[in-house]
C-alpha cells in the first residue's frame, strides 16, 4: 500500500489552499507571470549549453589566485566568468578565449571588485 503525505497550506501568504507540495495551481500561476522577463536575458539554451561543455573540458578554478597551484588543490570550477565582464550579450560572449572556469565565490570576489570596486 503506497505511504500517503500530509496535505500542507500553499506557502504563498494569505493562501489558505492545501496542497500536496508546494504552492497550489493559481499561486504557481501567478508567480510565473510577475517574474520579470529580464532576469535571464543572455542566459537561454545556448549560453547554458555552451558554459556546461566549458565546464566539462575546464574542471578547476583558473582565476589568478588559483592558476598558480596545481589542479587538484585549486576549487572547483562551478561557473563560466566572461573575461571582458560583458557577459554573454557582450560582443564576445559566445567566444571561448573570453571565458574562464571559476567557483562560485571567486566569480563572486571578481565580479564585486569590478562592479563596486571592493
């Protein structure tokens, strides 16, 4: 006999609907339509297909902290920075000598030190 789970209320405030998980049909609805559609632009198939294969051929870190140490004690690569900083919309966005593999918190230090200058 298959384990039935506890109905539980919609996570969205002010939603009294009980759903089996997570928000119920019109509040999943309604949060899809007000995302700005902005928030992934340059970010579609492509680019995700492309930085995957990137990763693949470029495990390690390669930022200049990490180059100098050898790739098993370097972090590991968990996203594509763009060298330029213009991303993937940028005139080189989809040019491979523009990219480098970094973890998520060099990427982050790198992008913060060109946008805020820290």
């Amino acid at each position: 006999m298959p384990t039935r789970k506890a109905m539980q209320v919609c996570p969205t405030p002010g939603c009294p609907t009980l759903t089996p998980q997570g928000r119920c049909t019109p509040c999943q609805a309604k949060a899809t339509q007000a995302r700005p559609t902005h928030r992934n632009a340059g970010r579609g198939t492509a680019w995700r297909n492309a930085s995957k294969r990137y990763l693949e051929d470029h495990p390690y870190c390669e930022c200049d902290e990490c180059t100098p140490l050898l790739p098993l004690q370097r972090d590991l690569a968990t996203e594509v920075d763009h060298i330029d900083g213009l991303g993937p919309l940028g005139p080189r966005g989809f040019d491979p000598t523009n990219w480098q593999a970094m973890s998520k918190r060099h990427h982050s230090r790198k992008t913060a030190r060109e946008t805020f200058g820290h």
